[in-house]
C-alpha cells in the first residue's frame, strides 16, 4: 500500500447531443439541453462535497456554455470540445454513451500521472469526498469500477448477459462481470491499456449488435475490463466501499438507507430530479435526500398499485 497521501481526482463526464439519433430510455426530458443542466447539478455537488470541479466533455459547446452563463467563473465546470473518433449506429440504444470511449481517449492525455480520472455520468450528485484509502487502492492496482453484476444477472438472465459479454469479448471469460458505466476510476498508465483493447472489441460489438441483447458503452467497457481481467489485472470494487449507489426509485433491492451513504448517487430514472436542483442555490445534501425519499415512496404507492391491479 502507498503512502497517506491524499489521491487526486480528475472528475470528467459526457455531454454528447444528437437530436437525430436514438436518446436514453431513461430520459423523459424533451429537452435535448437535458444533460446539461444534469451536469451543473452535479457539479455543484461535487464543489460542496470539497471535490474539484466537474470536466465537461462535449460536442455541442457552445450550447454548454450558453447554460452556464450565469455561473460566477470559479465556480463553472470546465469545458472540453470532445474529439470524436467513433462511428457509432444512429439506432443504437443509449447511442451517446457509447462516445464515452472518446472521451476516456481524450482525457487521459490531460490527466496528471499520479492523479486517478474520474469518469461519471451526469444524472448522479456527490454527497461527500471519496475514501482516500479506497483511492490509494485504486492508484496501485490502477482501477475502481462499480461491479453491478447482481443487479444486471437478476434482471436479464445470467446466461444472457454472460453470452453477450462473452461474444464481444471473442472468448470465454473467466469470471465475467457487468460494471456500471456511471463510474470509473483509471490511472493513465491503465487507460493506456483500457482504451485500445476497448476499441478493439467495439467492432466486434457493432458488428455483432444485432445479434446482441444489450447496447450502450457498459457492453463493450464490461467485456474489455473482463479481458484485462484475465490476463492478471487487479480491479478493485468501489461499491464496496460505497463509492456509488446506483438506485431506482421505489426499488428494494437494498435498504435505501445504504444508498445514504454512498459519497456519488445515480439516480437514472430521476434525471428532472437534477434539472430542477441545476436552477436552485448552491447544493444542499439534505434537500437534494428529502425528495429521493420523496420519489422513491412514491415509486413503491405506484408499485405497489400495479401489483393490485395486476391480481
């Protein structure tokens, strides 16, 4: 193990806007400048948690800096044009988080080396600093991503989402698991790696999708982290540590307690959420909790009908 010395973040997320191709399912949003407002929420949380400010990666800047206007300059996010090298399917689900591969290229070259990326997605808010341990970890193996293997296999069958692993990776794999694509930790010596072998079996996954039961970014990153993985690879699990909370309002597969506790929170079927925080003062943790209870007791009424109605 290193030394005590605290680890510095470099806290980047996706902004990519394309109105002709196919959107999130989880954004209900008819506003395309959805994303945006998500990202100033999320920065503000990371500025009150005492992290640094939040690396917009975007291809649409100007409309980006247009939103943050009114945002005092120290206090901005800081914008990056994305340099786009992917073709990617205009039909494909989740069709921009699939340029997060861009954007890990391009921000390894501005990372420090002894600084970990931090890549996020934009509907998510931190509640407070990342455990230094748990970073120190992270810089020695050289990565923390967020194992949600037992959310993914439940959901869509074991032997479903390992064949599709499996075909993108063009082998059998070891102990194959499904990482969440709403966090990740890298050093740039392991994104060194990471990205090539990612672009690698991003062809087999445009080539095979229709074949595939599972699209977006976290099919191909999955199968490139598993590759690593069995080639000796150390991958440390952040949510362990509660790094990320990854929670559906009204869902019970963990006591919403534990998501309290969690420094980053994801909310994917909340992102109106964050757009209405994006406009309020500051960020206040304890406002922002208040209305996840909110939604989440009204998700378990709305589940809890459809149940009745069902019998």
């Amino acid at each position: 193990m290193e030394d005590g010395k605290t680890v510095d973040v470099f806290p980047c997320a996706l902004v990519f806007i394309d109105v002709q191709a196919a959107g999130s399912p989880n954004l209900k949003s008819k506003n395309p400048l959805s994303y945006v407002r998500q990202a100033i929420c999320l920065n503000k949380s990371l500025l009150h948690a005492g992290l640094p400010r939040l690396n917009i990666f975007t291809n649409v800047s100007a409309a980006v800096l247009s939103q943050l206007s009114d945002t005092p300059a120290p206090e901005r996010p800081i914008v990056h044009r994305l340099d786009t090298m992917m073709e990617v399917p205009k039909r494909a689900r989740f069709y921009a988080a699939h340029f997060k591969l861009d954007l890990l290229a391009q921000a390894t070259e501005l990372l420090e080396i002894n600084s970990l990326l931090l890549l996020l997605d934009t509907d998510m808010v931190a509640f407070r600093k990342l455990d230094d341990n748990m970073l120190r970890r992270c810089r020695t193996a050289g990565v923390g991503v967020f194992d949600i293997s037992d959310q993914v296999f439940p959901a869509y069958g074991s032997e479903r989402v390992i064949g599709d692993l499996e075909t993108v990776a063009g082998r059998q794999l070891a102990n194959p698991r499904w990482y969440g694509g709403e966090f990740l930790l890298a050093t740039k010596d392991f994104l060194h790696r990471l990205v090539p072998r990612a672009r690698q079996l991003y062809e087999t996954y445009v080539r095979e999708i229709g074949h595939l039961d599972h699209q977006g970014d976290e099919i191909f990153i999955s199968a490139a982290l598993n590759t690593l993985a069995d080639e000796g690879q150390h991958i440390v699990e952040v949510g362990a540590y509660q790094a990320v909370g990854r929670h559906w309002s009204g869902n019970t597969h963990r006591d919403l307690r534990w998501f309290r506790g969690c420094c980053f929170l994801h909310l994917s079927g909340a992102k109106t959420l964050f757009e209405t925080e994006s406009r309020l003062p500051g960020f206040d943790r304890r406002r922002f909790w208040r209305k996840v209870v909110t939604a989440h007791l009204i998700g378990r009424l709305h589940f809890a009908a459809k149940h009745y109605l069902k019998r």
